[in-house]
C-alpha cells in the first residue's frame, strides 16, 4: 500500500482540486502533462510569482522518472543545470540519509562499479528508485503555488478553443474548462499541441529532407555520420544469424511468427510514419524479502515468443558466449538502482521492446493508446516468465532470471508493474527551427538562442521486424551515433512557427528530427526544457506579448540567474 499511500500523499499535500462538471476555472499557467518537464515548468512559473495548474491526464504523476526511469540517460553531466540539476542534488541528499537504506548498504552500492553512473564526491546523484523520485518531486513542489488536477483529459477533437492564433481555453472529456494566459504542453504524445492546430512530424524523415544519414529506413549494420564516423545500426539488438521466421521452418506458406512484417522494410534512407519501439522500464529486485516472482500471465501464448526460443536455439558453442556485449545470457540491461534494485531495459534482439506494435499510438485515441499499452504490458510479462521458468529457454538463463522479480514495495497497487508506458517517441512539432543530425554534430552556426543542452548519443531503438534476403528474421530501425559535445536547443524549437499559436510552448514534442529527438529524448533535458519553457512563459505574460515576440536577451538573462546551462561544456566543467 506504501505507493498508493504516497500518491494519495502527494496529491493531497499540493493542493489538488476536485473540478465539477463545467468548472471554468482561470490561471497565469495552464501546464498540460505532469511529466518531468510539467513538474520543472510547474515550480519555475511558481517561483516566478504567477498562478499554476498542471493538469496530469492520468492518475500518475512525474512521467519516466517516477515511472522506473532510474538510470539516468546523461551523457554530459555538466550540461544539466537549474531545476534539473537540483533534482538529482535532492536525490542524492536523500539517499545520504542511512535511514534510506533498507535492502542494501550504501557503501555496497557505492563500491566501485562501471554500471553506476553515480560517483562518490559528486554534487548529484543519477540513479534511484521510483518511489524515492516521487518523493522528491512531492518535496520539490510543497512550497510552491501549484494547483494539481489529476485524471482529467483534454477534449482532443473539440476541447481547445482559440481567439487569434491564441489558445483561451481547454476543456477535458469530463467537462471541466481551464483558461490561461499561456499553455504549455509537457505531454509525450504532445496531444494539446496537436489539438490547437500546430504543426507536427510523426515517424521517420527520409534522409535527403534534413540533409542527415540517420534518418528513415536504417536496414543496414552500419551507416557513416556526417562526420564520417561509424554508427552502429541493428549491431546490439538483433537475432543471432539464421533464426527462421515462419511459424513451420522452413515453410513459407506456413506463415510468418507474429510480430514480423509482410515484405522488406523499405529502402535505406527513406520516409515513414512508423515509430520505434516502447516497452516498460521495470523495477527488479534479487532480495528474497522484497521480491515478486515473475507470474504467467493469464492469456498467454507460447507463440508470441517463438523468435527468443530460436533464437538462443541458433546459438553455436557455449550458451554464455552467445552474445559479446551486455549481459552474456539474458536479453537486458539490468542496471543497479539503490536498495538492490534495479532499472531493467531492452537489450538483444527479443527483448522488453515490443518492436513494430505502436505505429498508431502518437494519433490514436485515448482507447486505442490503452489497449496498446496493456497489450505491451502483457507482452512484457510473458516475455519475463518465458526467461524464468519455460523449459525451451538454456537452463543457465533460467537459474539467472527467476532469481529476480518486481520489487514488492515500487508500484504496490500494479503489483510492482509501472503505470508508465515508455513513450520513446511520438509527435514532434515542426516550428521554425528544427534540431537536426546537424546539430548533434556540430556541424550548424552557432545557436544564438539556446534554452538548454542535449549531450546523449544520437539513439534510436528498433522500429520493426522483417525477414532479410537470406529468408531469415532481422530487426531494422536501431541507430547508435555518439555526440562529441553537448549541443543547444534553439528558444525556436519548443515554440510554435511565426503564424501558428502564440501562447503556446512544447518543451518536450520538440522540433527536431528522429534523429536529434534520439539525443534530445532524455529526462534531464526535459526538465530542462520545462523550466526553460515556464520562464519565457512568464515573461511573454508580463510584456504581453506572443512568445514568437520575446526578446531573447531578455529570457537568457533569466535562465543563466536560475542556473541553466546555455553554452556546450566539457565533462571537466570547461567551456
């Protein structure tokens, strides 16, 4: 009961209102999305002395990070700075506390290992469980003048109402209206963007439309960067070579295994609408004590795990040399978290990512997003039996999973299961400036507008599953390319073009392409972003004007007082 207890905490201590029906309700800031960057915007508009709503579509509050996200993706510490990086100095406060540690001794976690990118002597600390995030968050935001609305959805066909290229009110499924002097969308799917007319991408661009090499179809093992360097593509996340792909092998007309698509992937470089795969950050633990173990679900299909069979049955010479990189048995990455758990993700081939079964999550409706996500749920809890007690899996793998299970006290009312799907990737507003492979790359003129950093590899997991011109099962999609510098997002990118709404800002759907997204993705820079999106807010609401209007000088001047990080830094904190 201990998360359902401190949800019900923390909505409580954050002055959550209880809408009626055809409520009309006023605010400075109308936040939509309780995400990390909802959370940052919503206490940066606070600490700037406006009123705040933030308004949470579903009943879980703090997005990826509360949602099994604990494995922070940097890439460049140095590049996180304002509310952000005060987040991850009040994780690390937390956890100095001994009284914090109830499964694990701290200086057992903290003795020296590759896999935590949490240091002793740092200012912040980057890996934790979801329950301490959550609480964090409650701490952040008890101080601050945020009006917190949760279960309340927006009206996505007739819920925005606009007056001059500007956004007056929204109005959710259930009747409520908020209206606002500026909006901001922290949403993944960037649903209020859309509903309000803005411009937006959704899929893969080709190649020639950015002037990029890591954009649309990535069929090929390798590709070159504009820089020349190799990426590596579908390398670390496909099937050993031969895993047959008919239901009888061998048979063509037999069918394909369910997951693979009819034809070839299309041609390397060009355009589609597919997405690449999301999946469930989960939450494990190896403690006897606190450990769930993984249950069969009820309406499981051997079947749908018939390529992670074949594909350990392709594996020649010994079981524990079957991969030579990560975990050497099982198909995840199975990071440390405090208190002996974990953040496990995706990793090989057959793996947590339910590869090709999301095309229509970023434009479909509310139910067609649930049945998708509980489908992936599903997926995931088969898969997590199959590796622990199914008798076709090696039995090392076996001996090796079901040691592990969901922590019993992380998501008690799901049984340990995360309420959070990971939406890696959905729409992507396309505004004046859009943040490209070029950018990653260093290779545009300087940004004289930055909001924030990116520093992460240019990344992008499989998007769908074909059988090559060998007759044999491949995943397509995977693109992974390093950054060599942090690089700046552009004020531009997380406003709508000059043309479209004015009161308006998207700091998490930014505009970027697949590629850029791929770096951009990460929760620190959304946090970022957030915080960075609430001060111009702000500020377009005290000079009255369109955020399109808002003097750079003006914003930059706030952000660098409030901390943020605006110009590319080395690990080493030099310029």
């Amino acid at each position: 009961m201990k998360d359902l207890f401190l949800s019900l905490f923390l909505i409580l201590s954050l002055n959550v209102s209880t809408p009626v029906l055809g409520q009309d309700s006023s605010y400075d800031l109308v936040i939509y999305g309780a995400t990390s960057a909802g959370i940052a915007s919503a206490i940066q508009g606070s600490r700037m002395g406006k009123s705040v709503l933030l308004i949470e579509p579903t009943n879980h509050v703090g997005g990826l990070t509360t949602g099994g996200l604990g494995a922070t993706d940097i890439g460049n510490k140095q590049a996180i700075g304002g509310i952000s990086r005060e987040f991850y100095q009040n994780i690390k406060g937390y956890y100095e506390n001994p009284e914090n540690w109830k499964w694990q001794q701290r200086s057992e976690y903290f003795k020296p290992n590759p896999e935590i990118p949490s240091k002793e002597g740092e200012d912040a600390m980057w890996t934790f469980e979801p329950s301490v995030a959550m609480k964090v968050y409650q701490q952040m935001m008890d101080s601050e003048d945020i009006e917190l609305v949760t279960e309340k959805r927006l009206d996505r066909e007739i819920g925005v109402e606009l007056n001059n290229d500007r956004i007056v009110a929204i109005t959710m499924e259930s009747g409520e209206t908020y209206r606002g002097k500026m909006f901001i969308d922290a949403t993944y799917e960037g649903d209020l963007m859309a509903a309000a007319g803005v411009s937006y991408m959704v899929g893969r661009e080709a190649n020639s439309e950015f002037g990029e090499t890591l954009n649309g179809v990535q069929a090929n093992h390798y590709n070159i960067t504009l820089k020349g360097k190799v990426s590596r593509n579908a390398v670390h996340h496909n099937f050993i070579p031969g895993v047959d792909p008919f239901i009888e092998k061998g048979n063509p007309s037999s069918g394909l295994l369910p997951f693979i698509i009819e034809g070839g992937p299309g041609i390397d470089g060009t355009a589609d609408k597919k997405i690449q795969a999301y999946c469930y950050r989960m939450t494990l633990t190896d403690h006897p004590e606190n450990r769930i173990p993984f249950e069969k679900p009820k309406n499981y299909t051997e079947l749908d795990y018939e390529l992670l069979f074949r594909n350990y049955e392709a594996a020649t010479g010994p079981i524990e040399k079957m991969y030579h990189y990560g975990d050497p048995l099982v198909p995840w990455i199975n990071s440390p978290m405090p208190n002996r758990k974990t953040d496990t993700n995706n990793q090989k081939g057959f793996s947590t990512d339910f590869i090709g079964q999301n095309f229509e999550y970023p434009e479909g409706s509310y139910e067609v997003r649930e049945k998708i996500a509980q489908r992936h749920l599903e997926y995931q809890q088969g898969l997590m039996w199959t590796l622990a007690y199914h008798p076709r899996i090696p039995e090392k793998v076996r001996e090796k999973v079901s040691k592990w299970g969901l922590a019993k006290d992380e998501f008690e009312d799901r049984g340990g299961w995360s309420p959070q799907l990971y939406i890696r990737e959905a729409r992507r507003m396309r505004s004046d400036y859009v943040v490209t492979q070029r950018d990653c790359e260093g290779l545009v003129p300087q940004v004289e507008d930055a909001v924030g950093l990116a520093a992460y590899t240019m990344d992008s997991h499989m998007v769908q599953r074909y059988v090559d011109h060998n007759g044999f099962v491949q995943n397509e999609g995977n693109f992974e390319a390093g950054v060599e510098r942090p690089f700046p997002i552009p004020y531009r990118a997380i406003i709508p073009k000059t043309g479209e709404v004015k009161n308006l800002l998207v700091p998490v759907c930014v505009s970027s392409s697949h590629t850029a997204f791929g770096s951009i993705r990460m929760e620190p820079v959304f946090m970022v972003l957030g915080q960075s999106a609430a001060t111009a807010a702000v500020l377009a609401i005290d000079g009255n004007m369109a955020v399109q209007d808002l003097e750079y000088s003006r914003l930059r001047e706030r952000l660098k007082l409030d901390g943020q990080i605006l110009e590319a830094v080395s690990d080493s904190g030099k310029k």
